[in-house]
C-alpha cells in the first residue's frame, strides 16, 4: 500500500505525480505536521487516502517552507535525530517464535525455522527475527531522509495543489 499523490494543475512533470509506500510516507508526513502545522492544517487527512491535500496557494507555500529547511540545515537535523531515536528504540520480543530463536508452528517447521541457526549456511532459525528471539520495533522500519523531502517539495512546488489518493 502506499500514498499517491496527484497534481492538481501541475506545471510540469516533477508536479503531476508523487508517491511513497506507507513507510516512507509516514514519517515525512509526520514532519510537515510536525514542523508546519499551520501549512499542512489545509490538509486533514495527512495518513488517508481520500483525497484530501492542499490547493495551489497552500502548496507553494508549504514548498517555500520545505525548502527554507532544506537549505538551512534543518531537514539533515531532523533526519539525524530521527535516526537516533530509530537506533535507540529497544528490541522487541519476536511473537512469531515466543522469543525463543526458533519458529515450532506449522511454517517454522516446514522451512526448517524450526532448528537452530547454522553459522556456515545463514539456515535455520526464526525467520522473524533471525534466531535471537528479539528483533527491531515495527517502528524502525519507517525511514525517513532529506532526498524524500526534497522531491516531495519540488513535487508540492510544481503540483498546482494536490491530492492524497
């Protein structure tokens, strides 16, 4: 799954169409919400896709702040400690093997998830979580980077408005 956002009267071809997976649109969402309340309350559907957005005069000025950012420094900033929170979030216990390393239901033993990891081959072991019984919080697996933000603004600049589909 993941957001398809439309121009609305793009002028250009970097304006017509934007897209992220849900795990990159999530946290670059969550930025602009975070950082530009007052630009993104235009939009009240950020995490929907029901074509919600913002019209043309909304875009370019969220476009203005994102790029304001993005040149000064902002955006790296945030993406660093966004990584730094990511990193620091603690293991969660793996429910697909108990947090035992090894996966006894009926698919871990039908791929041999069931048996401890071998070292020579990478085989064996809970699939979920490498056989160590834990592994990253579902949260880690949402990135967030500069170049996102970038292309996303010089779509919002070129898009003539847009919507979240």
């Amino acid at each position: 799954m993941g957001m398809d956002v439309f121009g609305k009267a793009p002028a250009s071809e970097v304006g017509e169409y934007f897209r992220n997976n849900v795990w990159w649109w999530r946290p670059l969402a969550d930025y602009i919400l975070n950082v530009h309340p007052d630009l993104a309350s235009g939009c009240t559907e950020w995490h929907s896709n029901s074509a919600d957005g913002l019209d043309a005069a909304e875009s370019v000025a969220l476009a203005d702040a994102l790029d304001a950012d993005l040149s000064a420094g902002a955006v790296d900033a945030y993406q660093a400690a966004y990584a730094a929170e990511v990193a620091a979030l603690p293991r969660e216990a793996c429910d697909l093997c108990d947090s035992t390393g090894l996966r006894t239901d009926q698919i871990g033993k039908q791929h041999s998830y069931d048996k401890p990891r071998d070292p020579a081959t990478g085989l064996g072991g809970c699939n979920g979580c490498a056989g160590e019984g834990t592994r990253a919080p579902w949260a880690a697996s949402y990135p967030f980077s500069t170049e996102n933000v970038r292309e996303f603004a010089a779509f919002v600049r070129a898009s003539g408005g847009f919507e979240i589909c």
